[in-house]
C-alpha cells in the first residue's frame, strides 16, 4: 500500500473543487477503469476524528442493550477506515452516536473529538454547524432516507441553506453541480423531480450529493450498498472514492461485506458484539489476522482461487445476547480455539506482532501507533503461528 | 405462528457444541412464543390492567348482585318493586371514613338512591348495565366475525370478490352510522336486545372489515402463504390456517374498540328512543327517563352515567393494551 | 389525475343509489305509519287513513315507492312529510342550523386537536403528553348526551347565575393557577430549575390574572381594551416569528412586528367603521388584512427571507385582526347580557327567538347559543384528532428521512416544520376530510340535547313516525356529504403526497 506522506492541500474554493472534479468525471466517461484506492489521495499525519471509549445503552423492557462497548479509534485526513461486523454489532449505532442521532432514549459516553473539539458535549447549536458541514453522513436505505414530499433539489438545496446564508437560488446551483458531480444524467432537470422517481443506486448518488455538498472533512457511510443491486454497489462505491478527492475528506465506512472493504479502505476496525476486536491497516488484518472472529469472517467469504469442492468455512452460532453478556470473551462459545481462559476473562484490545507498514513507527497523540494492530484474543499466537487461520473453522469449527 | 420480528433474538440458531455452556453463561434467552410475548407486554400496561380490574368488577357487580334471568342475586331489592320514598330517596353510599367526618363506608339501604316511585336506584342501575353489556358484547362478536370474514375474503380473493365486498362496505360507509343503527334498531329493538345486538352488529363491521383486508393484502405476499398455495392448500385453509392466525392483533384490539363504540352507540341510540325498548332499560334508557330529573334528583341521572363512562373506559383502555402488546414498535432497537 | 376524479365520481354515484335503497326500505319498515290514527273513532279513522295512505302512496310496494322518490329527488324535489309539509322547505333550515353548529365545532376540533396532539408527540412520556393522553381515553369514552345534560347544568344555568356576581372562590384561584403551572412545566424541556422557574411564573402569573379578574368583576363586562389588543398583537408576532423562523431578531420577526403594529393603530383609525358593521364589512376587512399583511412580508422580507416573513405576518395580521373583533363584540356585552335577563349562555335552540339587535348583539346571541353544543361536539371529536396526530408524529419523527434532515445540520425546528409535520399531517388532512363528511350525521345527538330543530330533527320525527320521506332528506344531505368529503380526502391525499400525484 503506497502511503506517501502529502501536506493537506490548501483549502480550496468549492468551484475549484467542482472544476477538478468534472474533469474526473469526464475522464471515467472516456474509459471506465475501476477505480481503486491506490488511485486517491493517501492520509496525511493529521488526525481529525478520534473517538475514545464511546459506550451506547439502550434502556428497553428487557433489560439494559448494550449496543456499543468502549469503541476507540482514530481517524486522519483523507483517510478511509471501514468498521466491520455482523448486524447488531453495533456498528451503525455507535457511527450514529458520534453526531448525536441516536433516538432520545439512548445512553452515550465516552468523547468523539472532532479537530480537539467534544461532539458529545456540545450543545446542539455547536452540534448542528458540525452536522452535514463538517461531518456529513451517508445512510443505508436510500428508499427511505429521502423525504418523499420534497423534492430533490430542495432536499439538496436545504443542505447548504441549513449552513450558508445564500440566495436559494445559489443553493440550487449547487446542487446542480453536485448532482452533476455524481453522475447524474440532466441534472437540472432532475432537481425538481421527487425520491421516487429515481432508482436505488440513483438515490443513494442523491444521498452522496447531499453528504458532499458542504465540502466536509469526514464522510460517514453507513453500509451505503447494502441495499442495492450487486451491479450499481460498485459504481457507488467508486464514486464515493471519486468524491473523496474531489472534496479531500477522510470516510468512516461501515460495511458487514469484507469484500467492500478490501479495495476500499486504508484500515480496518472489526467488531463483535458491540465493542472492536481486531484493528489494523487493511493489508495486516486480512492477511495476518490475531483474532478468530476475523478468519471466521473471511473463511466465510467465497473465494475465485479456492480449489473446486472445498467448502466455504462459515461460523457456527449467532452472536450473543447484548443484554445479558456472558463474562468471558464474547466470541468464545463460537470460537474453536476458546478454552477456560476465554470463557471467565474477555481478552483487552492489544498490539501484536501482525503489522508492517511505514505507519507502525509513527505514534499518534495517545501513544499507541496508528497503524498498529490491535486484536483481542488470549490466544492470537495460535493464530499467528498458522497460514491460514481460517482453517480452524474447517469441519463446522471443531478443534482439530 | 411467529413472525420474524417477533422472535427475540439471541435465542435462536442451532449450535450443538456449545449449548450447555452457553446456558451456563446467560447466552440463550428461554425462547418465548409469541403468546408468552404478548402476555408479558399485556400485563406490564398498567392502564390497561386496571381497565381490566374494573371491567371484571363491573360486570361481576351487574350479573351477581340482582342475579340474571331465573338466577338469583345477593342484592335483597328488584328494579321493579316501586315502594316508599325514604330520605326523599337520596343515596345512602356513604364512602367518607368516620375519622374524617362522614358515616363511614357502608351501602345503607338505597345506595344510589330511589327513583321518584321508590324503585331501588341500585338495582336499576344493575339492570340497566347487564342490558348494555350483552348488548355491547353481542355487537362487538358479531362486527368482528362478519368483519373479519368479510375482510378477509375480499383481501385475499381480490378481483370480483374484492369488487363486489367493497362496493358493499362503501354502502354501508356512505350511510351516516346513526342513521342506518337508529332505522335497524327501531326494527329490531322490539324483538329483545339479544336481536338489538345483532342488527347493531350488522351494521357496525365496516371498520374491522378494513383493517382486517388491508392486514391480509400484505400478508397474501408474504412467502409462507406463497409456499403454502404451491404445495397446493386450498384458499379455505390457507385464510384460515396462515392468514388468520397473523392478523389475530388486529382482531382482537378491532374487537374491543368495536365493544367500546358499541356501548356508546347503544346508549346513545336508547337515549334517542330507538334503542332498548321497555319494559327492559338500559344505561342510556335510564339517563333519557330520568333526564328532566337533573336538578331535582341528580342522581338519577350519574350513575348510569358514570357506569357507561367506567365500561367504556375500561374497554378502551384493555385494548389500548392489547394493541402495545401486539405491535411493540416503541422497544425496537435498530443496529 | 382528471380520469382519477372522473372514475370516484362515478363509483360514488352508483354507491349513493344503492345506499339511498337500502336507507329507504329501512326506513319505510320501522313501524307503521298509521299508527296514531287508528286510536281515532271510528268515523274519521276511515277518511283520516285513505287520505295518508293516498299522501304516502302506502297502496304501493317499498320499492315502488322508492323510485317515485327517486324520480321526484331527480328534480329536486325531496317530497313532502306526512303532515303534507314541504321537505325541501324543513331541510333548507335544518342545513343552515346543523352548519352552523358543526362547521365551528370541528375547525376548531381540527385545530386544536391537531395541536395538542403535535405538542404530546414532541414531549412524549411527559406529564403533559400522560394527562393527555389519559384525557384523551376519557373522552372517547363519554356518552355525548351525558355531558351534554352536565354541561346545561353547570356551563348555563349555574354559570349565567354566577355572572351576577363573578367573584371567584380563592380556592379555584390556588387549584387553577397550580393546574396551570404544572402544564407549563411539563412542556419546558430543561433542568429542574428552569422547570421550577417555569411553575412558580405559570402559577403566579395565572393566580394573578384570575384574582385581577375576580376583583374587577371582569366577567360582569369583560372587554380587553386597545392595551390588552396591543399586548396579544406583539406576543402573537413574536410567538409566530419563533415558530416559523426562529427566535433571533431577523426579517420575519420585523415583518411580524410591523403587522403587530399596523393591527394596533388599525383598532383605533377603525374603530367608527367597526360600531356598526355588517358581514360583508368583516368579510372585506378580513381580506385588506391579509393582502396588507402580504405586502409589509413582501416588502420587509428581502429576497432571502421573504417565504417565512409573508408568513409570519400574515399569522400575526389575522390573530390581530380576531382579537380586535373579539374586542369589538365583548364591548355589547352588557347591553346584550341586560337583553337576555342576565343569562348570556343559553341552552335551548339556536337564537333567541324575535330577538333584535345590533351586529355585535347578534354576534354575541349566536355565540351565547352555540358555546354549549359546540363545546360538546369539541369535547367527543378533540380526542380522535388527538390521538391520530399524535401517533402520526411519532411515526414520523422515527423514519429515516427525518434522520437525515438532522444530519443535513437542520434546526429542530426545521427539522419538525418542514420534514416531519409536513409528512406526518398528510393523513390527518385526510382524517379531517372525512371527519367532515360525518359531522352531520354525527351531530344528530347533540342537536337533540340542546333542542335544535336540525338535520337531527328530520330524521327523528322520520323514524318515530315511520315516515321515509324526511329520513331520506336526512339522507341525502348526509351521505351525500360522507361521499363527496371521502372523494375529496382522497384527491388531498394524491396531491399532498407526490408518490401519488405524479403516478
């Protein structure tokens, strides 16, 4: 993975920012070529989002859901980092809880430090200039995060009104040009039209748009293809790298599709029933991988280089309960490698020897190296010893 | 019988190997039917508990105290016996304890007083609540069947069935309810309130007939009913063995609104003098009887009163319950 | 959408006609018509019985009789009772008195409803939102008749026999002004100390108000005076600008404030046109009102601001322009109360009969007559608007695009204006469509309580009298309402939602 250093680029004025932008636009109409990481501008030494022990409850009639579990993690400039897990891994919900929009009922603690700054305890006035201008969000269900009584243009338009005092007209523009940035076809024309006149994959380009327009430094995307069509996910995906750089903001991914990441993310944060079990560049966790849940997770994964009739090696079970959490690891009745230790102790989130790369020696503020990689597992060495962790999962996960 | 968002989770999926530690750590949840679900929400709806409470009271109160029909009651006075006015027949109930003034908690002899011909108020009032409570209960069973029959054939046959259901119920909505209940119950009225009730039943299941079709409408796309029709069951089974079943929520809640208004149609129409013909009466009747006694015998007129009020309270507030305990959207956490 | 509207009209007609079938057949079979005649002697049993059967054709069978109603229904002419007189005649009065009842009383249902409602889904699990919602069950459960006898008792005879000599008990003053406390504390979202701050000021201020009253016998001869309409002017145009455009000093808060004033020095230059006004005058100033209105937002707005300035001064302009009026007709109070012998809430009918006067007097005999009814018909349909809008609200609040409008960085107030009432009232202006269509069939009970001889009457003395013709004159109104009104919540509903509209 090349990772040269560059300086943040000077802040640039978002016409020039559109400028260059067409011209990607016009150059991936000539010849499609898929765009992969390697193709983007890399981090830079600069941290910008860094979330320390983020914790979200949800108090419900059964009992006290412990959706997210002391979440940490930094974020540089221009940097992509995915978040990965299974459904109720609490991915999504602690993403919502770093710009507060996590239903009232919700218990968060911990710090999401925007440039030094607390989101969390920001009063919503400071909360709401961050909100779509510095850190804008991606949802998943694109049927459903549009307005249906609201045009698109509109929509759009309010983006930039709800932070720019301008003419709605000027605002209009705007979101002509984004429109336009994200390939849709008569842009201004399809400004007046409504949500439901547009497909999936249109819509979500729609959401992009949105999440774009204010140039802002972070992009959240909430598992954005998910629920699209196999073919338009990777033309979405593409353009969202293509508008990273055409904005120079970092983005948080969250993905439960292994896949996605690969091609897409610098690093990568994998979690497991509400709290991260294994961190690291991309290269180091998909390649030397510490911690079993994440073999599980790529011996689930179909592969074209696997030989014909060998199994895909899935994990057995389903994740805990989050309202009553066994003591031990929580990965441990589905673990083949779990033993006494993992079941009375759940292991902390520590370096191992899986990482190289130039950023290993360069500590960020809180002294752990930002490309370190962390796993929690009593027993990551068994993993290391082996070239294919997910091998232990061979035979329905039965200790061989 | 469970629906997918029904079933709790963490308490599901085979895993063979581990299931005896997995109950030692807390990992499965005892898997719950949907009943047991349902039970649980019910009972923590406080309101709704208490709607029960009083409900049951009311009518243990009506049916016990002058007894039903050849059964005989533990309350000594008839609401026929007319007799002699005694203390110009004000209430005897005193509820006020002795320390604070009043003559204590005791019934007297004419707890809710007299009636200008010394017929016990009490028993009248107990009268006239059996009367509204069968009448009530009749037309809530009768909308609810005819409804859920109707809704349902025209949610899953569509085409000319559906048409044909339709046009009928938008028939029956275009009259103004009072008019086409009052008009059926005049005809009715004087053949008993057991007819009453029917009638009042036949003209009353337009709403359950809507729930319940539109509830069906989504559920005849659902794969189960998809899997069950190409194994070749037949429409009558699939309605009643797979449908049926996944809309009895709507049902029952449309059952006990269907009670509630009934109560109020009921007593509003015997108020009017269609409904409940003498020599029965009912809550309603006695209000309308006793009408020009509002400022001379007040009493007269709020028992029945406050007895329609407790009923209907009561009804509104167990189905209010029933509908949190079916549809629990406010405990749904999205990931 | 024209062949969408054109297909309703036609389903609706041929329902209309099966409908008026059935209404017809019932209502020829709830009893016999000739029922009172036979107890007469016999020698004008015979003639007295030939002559109604001839009028209602009772030689005939149902359904004969029907299509000659049919036919005659077809040239407007809804027939004659069995006492010979002219049907059409009977319901031209009884549509003006049941209008007159039920169009107030569920605008205002509507309004309010809707209000409390919204306020109980943004406050929801708080005191406000349970005493609300525990109001609301209350009231669904209460038999219109009822409380239609308890308000007679005490909302007219011991109310008007109070009037005499309106003092208020200390006591009411306390329970009331605590009552009102604790509402606003409820609804101030804060720490305990705003809270309480809230309390101590609601109750203060409302205990004051009532003593102040109390002590000037208000009530004997309430009037607000140009102070009172100068306050509510300015507050109105303040409440309006927070609401619509936020609480910073901006251009809509000036354009409300410039229609404030302009209301205030209107009350005066005014004042000798409104001493003797008549219904085209009010109608023409409340016209003049909102185009000023429109011009000062137009004008003060800018280009940048200029949608919420128009609004926020025309709000402010028309809750002006009522407190002005109501000003104006509490000014003939006394004269009026001294007209009525002292008994301004009045419990039978819809006027005073022979009763003459000015404007203003009649304003206020109208009013007199309908706040009893009307507060019953409020009472029972307040509650639905209540609890749907309420449930519509938090339906809405919790969909994803309202999350989006967050993350866009939208203020709460936008947030709740533009994304989720905008949304969430779409099937509520349906609701209320078809609420319409049955209030006049709904009202038939009320309208017998407090004696108005209405639509309610026609199809009483009809049944009682096994007389169809006046029923089907009921009917006709009635349904004809309930289908018309369902039509046009359905074409409210495809042109508020764009899904529809545009497929």
């Amino acid at each position: 993975m090349t990772q040269s250093p560059i300086p943040p680029p000077p802040a640039e004025e978002p016409g020039k920012v559109l400028d260059g932008a067409a011209a990607v636009t016009e150059a991936a109409g000539e010849v499609h070529t898929a765009r992969t990481l390697e193709d983007t501008q890399g981090p830079t030494e600069n941290e910008i989002l860094r979330v320390e022990n983020l914790s979200v409850e949800f108090p419900t009639d059964d009992g006290v859901v412990r959706a997210v579990r002391n979440v940490s993690y930094s974020l540089r400039e221009r940097e992509v980092l995915s978040i990965v897990g299974e459904s109720g891994s609490g991915k999504s919900v602690s993403s919502m809880a770093l710009l507060g929009l996590l239903p009232r009922s919700a218990r968060v603690s911990g710090k999401v430090l925007y440039r030094g700054q607390d989101l969390l305890a920001m009063r919503q006035k400071e909360l709401r200039s961050v909100r779509g201008r510095k850190i804008s969000m991606i949802f998943q269900d694109p049927m459903t995060a549009l307005n249906p009584v609201h045009s698109v243009g509109d929509q759009l338009a309010e983006a930039v009104l709800a932070h720019e005092l301008v003419p709605p007209k000027h605002a209009l523009e705007r979101a002509r040009e984004m429109l336009d940035l994200v390939g849709i076809p008569q842009a201004a024309q399809r400004l007046r039209s409504y949500p439901h006149e547009f497909s999936g994959g249109m819509r979500q380009r729609v959401m992009i748009a949105m999440a774009i327009i204010n140039n802002p430094d972070v992009i959240i995307a909430d598992e954005p293809t998910t629920a699209l069509d196999v073919t338009v996910q990777a033309q979405i995906l593409e353009k969202l790298l293509e508008v990273k750089d055409a904005v120079n903001s970092a983005i948080l991914l969250i993905t439960h599709d292994l896949g996605v990441v690969a091609g897409l993310a610098h690093r990568v944060l994998v979690m497991y029933a509400g709290r991260p079990v294994e961190v690291g560049t991309t290269d180091d966790v998909f390649y030397r991988t510490r911690m079993p849940y994440t073999a599980g997770l790529l011996g689930s994964i179909p592969s074209m280089t696997s030989a014909y009739g060998e199994r895909l090696r899935p994990i057995q079970g389903t994740p805990p309960s989050l309202i009553n959490m066994p003591t031990g690891c929580p990965f441990s009745p589905r673990c083949p490698l779990a033993d006494d230790t993992c079941r009375s102790s759940e292991p902390p989130l520590a370096p191992t020897d899986g990482a190289e790369g130039p950023d290993t020696a360069g500590p960020d503020a809180g002294g752990v190296p930002v490309a370190a990689h962390l796993a929690s597992c009593h027993h990551w060495e068994r993993l290391a010893e082996t070239d294919d962790p997910t091998a232990f999962f061979r035979n329905g996960g039965i200790t061989p | 019988m469970s629906t997918p968002e029904n079933t709790p989770s963490g308490a599901t999926g085979p895993d063979p190997d581990s299931g005896a530690s997995n109950e030692a750590q807390g990992m499965n949840i005892a898997a719950r039917t949907q009943w047991q679900l349902v039970r649980a929400r019910f009972f923590r709806h406080r309101a709704a508990l208490v709607g029960m409470f009083l409900l049951i009271s009311v009518v243990l109160l009506a049916f016990t105290s002058i007894g039903y029909g050849p059964l005989p009651g533990w309350w000594d006075k008839s609401p026929t016996a007319t007799g002699s006015l005694s203390d110009g027949g004000n209430p005897t109930l005193s509820l006020v304890p002795q320390f604070l003034g009043g003559s204590g908690l005791a019934l007297g002899e004419h707890p809710f007083g007299q009636d200008n011909v010394g017929k016990d108020y009490f028993a009248l009032t107990m009268k006239g609540t059996q009367v509204s409570l069968i009448v009530a209960f009749v037309v809530g069973i009768v909308a609810t069947v005819v409804g859920t029959v109707l809704g349902a054939c025209a949610g899953y046959f569509r085409g000319w069935t559906e048409s044909v259901l339709m046009r009928v119920t938008d028939v029956l909505i275009a009259i103004p309810l009072l008019a086409i209940a009052a008009a059926a119950a005049k005809i009715a009225g004087q053949a008993g309130i057991f007819y009453l009730g029917m009638v009042l039943g036949l003209v009353t299941w337009t709403q359950t007939a809507r729930l319940v079709r539109s509830s069906v409408l989504s559920l005849r796309e659902k794969e189960f009913v998809e899997a069950a029709r190409s194994v070749g069951t037949s429409s009558a089974r699939i309605i009643f063995k797979h449908i049926l079943p996944n809309t009895v929520g709507v049902i029952i809640v449309s059952v006990t609104l269907a009670i509630a208004a009934a109560v109020l149609l009921e007593s509003a129409l015997s108020f009017l003098g269609m409904g409940v013909q003498p020599p029965d009466t009912s809550l309603g009747r006695l209000i309308t009887d006793y009408r020009s006694a509002m400022s001379t015998r007040p009493w007269l007129f709020y028992w029945p009163g406050l007895f329609i009020i407790l009923i209907a309270l009561s009804v509104n507030f167990i189905g209010d319950g029933l509908r949190d305990a079916f549809d629990p959207r406010q405990n749904r956490v999205r990931d | 959408m024209l062949v969408f509207i054109a297909r309703r009209l036609v389903v609706s007609l041929f329902v209309l006609f099966a409908a008026s079938f059935v209404m017809f057949v019932l209502a020829a079979n709830v009893g016999d018509p000739l029922a009172d005649l036979r107890e007469l002697p016999d020698d004008a049993q015979a003639s007295a019985i030939a002559e109604r059967v001839e009028r209602m054709h009772l030689d005939l069978p149902v359904y004969a009789r029907y299509f000659l109603w049919l036919g005659a229904a077809f040239t407007g002419d809804l027939g004659t009772n069995r006492q010979g007189q002219d049907v059409n005649v009977l319901l031209a009065d009884a549509i003006s008195a049941t209008m007159q009842l039920v169009v107030a009383a569920t605008v205002l249902a509507i309004v309010i409803g809707i209000a409390i409602g919204i306020i109980s889904a943004l406050r929801q699990y708080s005191g406000f939102d349970h005493s609300v919602t525990f109001g609301a069950f209350v009231a669904f459960s209460l038999p219109i008749f009822w409380v239609g006898v308890l308000l007679k008792q005490y909302g007219a005879i011991e109310f008007n026999n109070w009037l005499a000599q309106p003092v208020i008990p200390p006591l009411v003053i306390g329970v009331v002004a605590l009552l009102a406390g604790l509402a606003w504390s409820s609804l101030i979202v804060g720490d305990r100390r705003t809270r309480l701050i809230a309390f101590t000021g609601a109750t203060a201020v409302t205990a004051a108000l009532l003593a102040f009253t109390s002590l000037t016998r208000w009530f004997a001869d309430p009037g607000l005076g140009p102070v009172t309409v100068a306050i509510s002017a300015l507050g109105a145009a303040f409440g309006f600008s927070v609401l619509i455009s936020g609480p910073k000093p901006n251009r809509p808060m000036y354009a409300a404030l410039t229609a404030a004033a302009v209301g205030t020095v209107m009350y005066f230059v005014l004042s000798p046109v409104l001493d003797a006004p008549n219904l085209a005058t009010i109608a023409g100033l409340a016209v003049t009102t909102v185009a000023v209105c429109v011009a000062i937002g137009y004008g003060v707005g800018g280009v940048l601001h200029r949608r919420n300035a128009i609004a926020t001064a025309v709000w402010t302009g028309v809750f002006t322009g009522g407190v002005i009026f109501v000003d104006r007709m509490l000014q003939s109070f006394v004269s009026y109360s001294r007209s009525v012998q002292g008994r301004p809430i009045s419990t039978v009918g819809a006027r005073t009969p022979n009763y003459e006067g000015t404007f203003w007097e009649l304003t206020l005999d109208s009013a007199g007559h309908l706040a009893l009814p009307t507060m019953a018909l409020i009472l029972v349909s307040l509650a639905t608007y209540t609890r749907y809008s309420r449930a519509s609200m938090l339906e809405v609040m919790n969909l994803d695009y309202v999350r989006t409008a967050r993350a866009k960085g939208l203020p709460e107030r936008t947030v709740m204006t533009r994304h989720a009432f905008r949304n969430g009232l779409i099937p509520i202006t349906t609701l209320a469509a078809y609420d319409f269509g049955t209030v006049i069939g709904g009202a038939v009970v009320t309208e017998t309580v407090f004696g108005w001889r209405a639509m309610g009457h026609l199809l009483i003395t009809g049944l009682n009298e096994a007389d169809p013709i006046p029923v089907m004159a009921f009917f006709v109104v009635a349904s004809g309402a309930i289908v018309i009104f369902n039509m046009i919540a359905d074409i409210t509903y495809a042109y508020l939602d764009p899904r529809i509209r545009l497929s």
